[in-house]
C-alpha cells in the first residue's frame, strides 16, 4: 500500500537513515533537517512531506512556498528501489500541488537562501533523480556549479597573477582589512553588495568584534575599497566570498585577490583550499580540482496547465 503524507517529526530518524540510503555522496545533516520542522518561517505540513510503502518510509521531500511566484524544493530524494515505481512521481506531484495552491507560478529545484541551504544543487551523479525530476517536467537551468580543491602545498603566486598586478598598480593597489580600512569595506558593501545580506551580516560581525585582518583582502583605488576577498577556515580553508566593483570588472582584480588569500592560507600552513558552491570560472582561475558538478533545474506550472 502507498501514501503520501506529511511528514512528523518524530520520524526524523527513519528520514535520516534514508537520507544515507540515497544520497550517498551527502552526509546526512540532523541538526539541519531538525530546523525544517523548527522553523515557522519555512515548515509547513502541506510542504515536508514522506512517500510511505507498507508502512516504510521510502521518499522525502520539503517544498517551500507562499514566498511570491516562486516555489523551491530544496531537499528530494527517493529510495533507489523505488526510483521507478511512481512512488516518486507522485510524491513530486503532491509537492507541486501544495506550491501551486499556495501562488507559485514557477518550482526551482535548489537551495532556498540560508534558511533551508541543503545543497549546492543536485549532484550530477544521482543519475536517476534527474530523470524522475526531467519526466515530471523539469529543465536544467544552471549546470555551472562545481566543488573544487586547491593542492597549496607546492603553491606559489603564479606570473600572471603579479604581472596583473604590476599593470594594475599603482592605479589599484592590495592589502589587508587593517582597523583603518574596516568602515571603507562596510560602506562598500552598502553600496555595491547590499542584495548579498549573508556577505554583508558576516562581514559586519568580523569588523564588529575584530577579526583578524588578514583574513580579509582588500583593493583599493584612490583610497576607496573597490574589491575583496574573503577566507576562512572549518574544517578545511575555503573562500567564502569575491566582489569586485563592477565597473572594475574585467581587469583581474577578482583574481589577484584571491590568489593573495591562497598564499596567505599557505602561509598559516594550509594544505589545501576546499570549496563548495563554486562557479565553474572561478575553479578555471585558482586552477583547483572539480571534485563534484552540480544542476539546477526549474519547471513552469504556467506551461504544465
């Protein structure tokens, strides 16, 4: 016997130990599933719905709607065993149903902002989750996305990169966010970044208690910040974020920036820079290692009614 149902959250871990049954290449996330059912903002019981069979939960998915026109699926998956059964169609469906109703005119299969930010998008290796997704309508969007690492420890500042910078300056010159450069970075952001909140936000905290300067760096024009960098590190170093002002585009500046904080990372003793979410330019340009590609994918309700 199949249902679809929604989801409780006493079932979290049977969705769990699913979650590792389907997506290998995805650690399950707890604590992250945890705050689907926590968050009042998102968590809706029409939108984090289980495929049931016999009594077994077999699929999983959280849509999340009455945002707009937009709908999102951040998190689907289904057991490999009933990948071909309908069971996921049909899962997919009664999500489709509940974003619909509730105003969406388009479902984006992707992360959802910071709130729900499961993954990049969808690991080109579940094969068959992108069938089910493309013969329910679905279309890639965006196939530009790629984790990659850096191997820094036989790095050194390539050529090109300080002959750049020899051309460039001293019109544009790099350094630091030293105390002194800390407000000129905020104001920048204000102005040329204010639609990246979660840049802006972090930071903002690291000015606001401190932080250590050189994970920052900096471009400067005239005295004015005109671009940045910035890096930290979890469990590997990673760049977390590259704006460049867009008039200044072009010229190198973004790449300059971050080859200033993979030998600053270097210098800390890294091994190497890791990095999620990636757009596949910026792995051209560090010259790092595509260790995962992911697709975005879209469906119009317009088109399907």
């Amino acid at each position: 016997m199949q249902s679809i149902r929604p989801a409780r959250k006493h079932e979290l871990p049977e969705v769990i130990a699913l979650w590792g049954a389907c997506l290998a290449h995805d650690q399950a996330d707890p604590q992250l599933l945890e705050g689907v059912f926590e968050n009042t903002g998102c968590y809706d019981p029409g939108g984090v719905l289980v495929a049931e069979v016999d009594g077994k939960i077999v699929g999983f998915i959280v849509a999340i709607g009455n945002r707009g026109d937009t709908g999102w699926i951040p998190l689907f998956f289904v057991h490999p065993q009933h990948l071909r059964t309908g069971i996921g169609d049909s899962l997919l469906l009664r999500a489709q149903s509940y974003l619909s109703d509730g105003g969406a005119r388009d479902i984006r299969v992707e992360p959802f902002g910071a709130e729900v930010r499961f993954f990049t998008g969808i690991d080109t290796r579940y094969v068959e989750l992108i069938e089910l997704l493309s013969r329910n309508g679905f279309h890639v969007t965006d196939d530009s996305q790629v984790d990659i690492v850096k191997d820094l420890k036989a790095f050194e500042m390539p050529g090109w990169v300080m002959k750049a910078r020899r051309l460039l300056e001293p019109e544009i010159t790099f350094g630091f966010c030293e105390p002194q450069f800390r407000q000129a970075l905020l104001e920048f952001m204000s102005a040329h970044f204010s639609g990246y909140s979660s840049w802006c936000e972090a930071l903002r905290e690291h000015v606001e208690r401190e932080g250590d300067p050189r994970l920052r760096v900096l471009a400067f024009r005239s005295g004015d910040v005109v671009g940045f960098t910035a890096f930290e590190k979890e469990v590997d170093w990673y760049t977390w974020a590259t704006g460049v002002r867009e008039d200044l585009r072009g010229r190198k500046i973004g790449s300059i920036l971050v080859h200033m904080a993979l030998e600053e990372m270097k210098r800390r003793g890294a091994a190497r820079m890791c990095i999620s979410d990636c757009p596949i330019e910026f792995y051209k340009v560090v010259e790092g290692e595509v260790m995962r590609r992911y697709v975005m994918m879209c469906k119009s309700l317009q088109s399907a009614t």
